[in-house]
C-alpha cells in the first residue's frame, strides 16, 4: 500500500512540474491549470495528459 502511495505521489508530482515546464499562448492557461492539478489532484491528471499536453506546445 505504501507504494502505491509513493507512486501516485511521483505522478502527482511530475504533472505539476509538466504543466509548469509546458509554453503555452498565455500565462492564465498555464495558472488554470496549476491550480486544476493543485485542487483536482486525480481528475486534474487525467485531464492534463488526456486534454491539456495536447494545447501546450513542447
């Protein structure tokens, strides 16, 4: 069980740093999505590497 708690952690962990590492047309996309990940944890990372990877360019 701890490792699973470890593993979501490190996921949780590299999805912030993704959406803050990512360019996008705006600041504001980038802070909305900060704080969806902040507030949503699991929905917020499902949603960012289904929907938002796609929006910000690399």
């Amino acid at each position: 069980m701890f490792g699973i708690g470890l593993l979501g952690l490190a996921i949780y962990i590299f999805t912030i740093y993704d959406v803050v590492s990512s360019k996008f047309g705006g600041n504001n996309d980038k802070l909305v999505w900060v704080l969806i990940v902040i507030f949503l944890p699991l929905i917020g990372t499902i949603l960012w590497f289904l929907m938002g990877r796609k929006t910000a360019s690399r």
